[in-house]
C-alpha cells in the first residue's frame, strides 16, 4: 500500500490513489500509465517555452518628452511614439508640463524634442523641466541614455539653443547619448526623418531586440497619405477678398483677407495659424541672377522636378533674409575676408545681417564662377509664413480670414519687402490661389468652460486671434466675462476692426475694452501702461479664474508684457517678485496663461 512514509503523497493524496488503484482493471492501468507519461512531457515542453520567452529580449521603454510653443515639437513627439510603436517599443509620450521632473531617476531611455523662442528661451511648457535640471536638485542621471531634437531658425541668434541646453545638461548629469543631437531649421522633414531612424536603431541594438520590427520596416515620417492637406501637401485656397484696414493717412498698410477652404477638408480652431508658401518678388529675383551672371531660363533639379533658375529662385529658395549657414558658406565661396572675420564672432554677424539680404551678400563679396546648382545648395528652403488665423470656423464655415501687416522698409540704402506680406497685399487679387495648410496651435486655446472669463492682451495684428476667440465664444453663446487690451499708433487710422469689437461691446460680449494709442499724444502709451492702471481689477478677474492671453511681437511687446503683469500682481496681489514669478508660472501649469508671440 502507499502510503506517506513510503511516497512524497500526503496522507489524504495517497489514500486517494489507493482507492483509484484498487478498482481499475489491467487495461486501464496501461492507458494511466501512459497518460501520465505524456502529461509529464507536455509539461517539461511548457516549462522549456517559458524559459526562452524569459531569456527573450523585451521590447525597450522610451519615454518621449516635448516641449512646445506652437505644436511642431508636439507633432513630432506623437510621430516618433507611433514609429517607435510600431518597430516593437513602448513608448510613452507627455508634455513637459505634465511631466514631474524628479521621474527623471527612474527613466532609462528618453527623448526630447523641443523648440527654442524669444532669446533662446524654453517653450512655455518646458520651463519647469528646464528650470530643474539647471538647478541644485538635479539628480545624477549615470543609468539614463538619451536623444535631443531641437527644433529652430537658424535667422535668430540663439538658434535651437534650448535643445542645446537640455543635451548638454543631461550630458553633465552624467546621462549618455543615444545618438547626437540634431538642431532642425525651418525645412526639417529630412533632418527628423534621419534621426527618427538613428533613434529607433540605436534602441534595439541596446536591448538586442532581434525579431522586432526594425526602422526600415515602417513607413517613412510623414510618408503616409493623408485625407486632408497638410504642411507637405498645401492646399491652393482661393482668395476671397483683401482689404486694407487703416484709415486714409496711417503709416500702416494691415490687409484683412479672406479665403476660401472650399473641398480642402481642412478644419481648424481659434488660436490655430495658416501656413502659406510665398512667392519672392520677381524684381529682387532678377537683380540676382543679373548680378551673379547667370542664366534665368537654366535648367536647374529641385525637389526632383526640373525647373528654371528663376522659378527655383522665385518659389524655393529664401533671398531676402540671410543665416549663419548661408553667410558661411558664402565666405568659404568667395575668399571674402570681411566674411570671413564676420562669421568668427556671433554678434558682429547678427548685426550686420540685419536688414540685408542675398542681393547685399553677392555685393559686398562676389564669388566668380557660381553656376545655378552651386547657388541653390547654398541657400536654405523658402519656408512657409505662419500667420494667427482672425476666424471662427463655427462663423466662417469653409473660410479663413487673415490680419497681415505689409512690410516695407529701407535699410542700407535699399528699398525692402517682407516676403509674404507684400505678395498678399500686392500680388493676390480675387481669384488667385495661395498655397496653405494650418497649423494647430494646442497651446493657445479656447478654455471649454464657456463661463471662464478671459483677458486677452493682442496689440496691432496680435489681435486676430482674439476676433476668432470672439466669434467662437459668440456662436458658442458663452457667457464667460471677455477683457480686451489692444494697441495701435492711432486711434482714427489704426483701430483694426474697430466697428466689431464696438459692436461685440454694444451686445454685451465684450465686457471691457481697454486701448492704448502710442501715437496720439506726446508720451507713448502702449498696452502694458493699460494693465499696470488697472492692476486691481486685472488682479481681481484673475483670482476669480480668468484665462490671460498675449499676442503678438516676441521681442519687446511680450516682455514688456510679461513684465506689467509681474507688476500687477505685486502691487495688486500684495506678493514679493519671486511669489509674482511663481503665481504667474502656475497660472502657465494650468493653461491659464498663454502665449501665442513670434
């Protein structure tokens, strides 16, 4: 008999079998006997299968981090989570705001993508981030490998520069590089694919993740056909109307222009831009090529597609605003030594590019034997102009309306124009088509309360969002209070939509409107004098919950801007500088400060 002194079986296990095994007849022990042989093996194949799934490599974790101002850097994060998604990695993509910076410890592989504004300052919602990494907390990062995508415009000075930053702090820290930074201009779909592909190589070949998908294996970044247009793909919007705005006598030439998206199925919202390609002026075109030498009507390959030399100049290449690269290899061109000294001391450059263009370079430094193929290579991609749209879809249907200032200036003894705002004021006549796609703006947005009160800072054409704010909240019927600060030169020519805003306030939609015309008396008053005269109410509606807005110049208004509003809140709000700093950074946490300036 078995027994529990006699087997491994417990009392009751081997009272169990005794009983089976008394009634079972020879038959039925054979089958026994050889179902648990069987079973036994099965279970060894089970055990062996496990193990190799447990000695398999599994997939790496990357944790995508963006830091946006506009929603490029945004775009390209939510691209690489699904690239990397699909080559069989797990990705986890947030917004730096969102991100609590200690994690960082945690992390063993991360990717960042940001873009720079202002003075090489962070986007509004890397600033924490940034700001903890280059202070006395941050911890030592020897286990995290990482990879930078800076995007910029290599016509500012601090180009990419926060991109920069974050490589070389993250290095500091003791982090290691996946792969090197890449700083993108303007036309960086080349550049992004490229290290899309580096990146997710790199990855696998850290965790040896053979037999998942590799790089090559998944479509291209933005390879895949879409249904509607996009910043590749524009579409040719109809002009519609184009109408200037100033009064008889005003110094400013703004253009209100409508268009139409008429079978584009393009969509957008208030605080989105539309992108539109330009064309350079043909005069400026021809001085070029005459002063080069060269031949209009020459053969030339872009884009794989053969054109001329003049179309190529006309419709691709940037010539009226010069960067580093392009003065660089100029000098290296033309052995000028003037250049040369030039490029070896950052501000002396950046002053002396100010203002001038390609026609200025090929005077001050001829280079002898250029063809038409030297020439295109040296310069950089005509990129497109982003312009705040001055519409509601939910008014407009399938329209969208533009406020565009035409520039026109002299500089170093030459008459100068801005690319795209002298070709839509002067060139686009009704009926003619401008190629377009939006661009959506994440972070400058509507709140969904239709009951929050907003504060909207927007003077000259910083105030086209704020119409497409108006003409949402009106279709919407919110009931939330609405604030607006707006400044111009003069109140009888420069009152850009003087007659809605007016009757927007008639109507009770507008609950306040201050403005500030610098030009109508001695002392210039601009709209960071109207904040700091109202700094108790301004103080007020924001203790309540109000939504803040600014619009417009990045250079001076939004600072000065930034400023007045510290001011209000110390001298309203009763708080010392660095409590000002810190109230109006979580006003920016909450998305109710944002930024939409350039």
């Amino acid at each position: 008999m078995i027994d529990s002194t006699n087997s491994p079986l417990t009392h009751e296990q081997a009272d169990t079998l005794n009983s089976l095994l008394e009634t079972l007849e020879p038959q039925q022990f054979d089958w026994l006997a050889g179902f648990i042989a069987g079973w036994q093996a099965s279970l060894s194949a089970e055990r062996a299968t496990a193990a190799k799934r447990t000695d398999a490599p599994q997939p790496p974790s990357l944790t995508v981090l963006y830091g946006s101002q506009t929603g490029n850097a945004e775009a390209l994060a939510e691209a690489l989570g699904q690239r990397a998604n699909a080559c069989g990695i797990t990705a986890n993509v947030i917004d730096m705001a969102d991100y609590k910076p200690r994690q960082l410890k945690h992390e063993t592989f991360v990717a960042m993508l940001t873009s720079t504004h202002g003075e090489g300052d962070p986007p509004d919602n890397a600033l924490d981030l940034h700001e903890f990494l280059h202070g006395r907390k941050a911890p030592s990062l020897k286990h995290l490998k990482y990879a930078v995508l800076g995007l910029g415009d290599t016509s500012y000075e601090h180009f990419c520069q926060t991109g920069k930053d974050f490589d070389s702090t993250l290095a500091a820290l003791g982090g290691t590089r996946l792969v090197d930074r890449v700083d993108c201009d303007v036309d960086y779909d080349d550049d992004v694919e490229a290290w899309f592909e580096s990146l997710l190589e790199s990855l696998q070949s850290e965790v040896g993740a053979a037999g998942l998908p590799t790089s090559t294996d998944i479509p291209a970044y933005g390879s895949a056909t879409l249904a509607t247009h996009d910043r590749r793909t524009p579409f040719s919007a109809q002009v519609l109307d184009n109408l200037i705005l100033n009064g008889r006598g005003s110094s400013k030439e703004t253009r209100h222009i409508e268009m139409s998206l008429v079978g584009s199925g393009l969509s957008y919202q208030p605080g989105d831009a539309l992108g539109i390609y330009p064309q350079n002026d043909p005069r400026l075109v021809a001085n070029i090529i005459e002063h080069l030498g060269l031949d209009p009507d020459a053969t030339v390959t872009t884009d794989n597609t053969d054109t001329t030399l003049a179309s190529a100049l006309r419709h691709q290449r940037e010539i009226t605003l010069l960067t580093r690269p392009v003065v660089e290899r100029w000098a290296e061109l033309s052995g000028n030594a003037t250049l040369q000294t030039l490029v070896e001391d950052n501000a002396q450059l950046r002053d002396w590019m100010k203002g001038r263009d390609l026609l200025d370079l090929i005077k001050e430094a001829p280079v002898n034997e250029l063809d038409a193929d030297s020439l295109l290579e040296t310069l950089r991609k005509l990129p497109a102009r982003l312009y705040s749209i001055a519409s509601s879809q939910a008014a407009v249907d399938e329209e969208v309306h533009l406020t565009v200032d035409a520039v026109r200036y002299e500089s170093h003894g030459r008459y100068r124009e801005g690319v795209a705002s002298t070709w839509l004021a002067d060139r686009l006549k009704e009926d003619d088509s401008v190629p377009v796609y939006i661009e959506h703006n994440k972070h400058f947005r509507l709140p969904d309360d239709d009951e929050a009160a907003l504060i909207m800072i927007g003077p000259g054409t910083g105030v086209a969002p704020f119409r497409a704010f108006m003409q949402e909240r009106e279709e919407r019927e919110a009931t939330g209070a609405n604030w607006l600060f707006f400044g111009a030169q003069h109140f009888q020519t420069d009152f850009l939509y003087q007659n809605e805003w007016l009757a927007w306030r008639r109507q009770g939609l507008i609950d306040r409107l201050d403005v500030a015309f610098s030009r109508d008396q001695d002392e210039k008053i601009y709209v960071q004098h109207r904040l700091r005269e109202n700094a108790a109410d301004v103080w007020r509606w924001l203790e309540k919950g109000a939504y803040l807005y600014v619009c417009g110049d990045a250079e001076r208004m939004a600072p000065d801007v930034h400023e007045a509003l510290l001011d209000v809140v110390v001298e309203a709000g009763g708080k010392s500088r660095e409590d000002a700093t810190d109230y109006l950074r979580e006003l920016t946490r909450q998305k109710r400060y944002q930024r939409d300036i350039y």
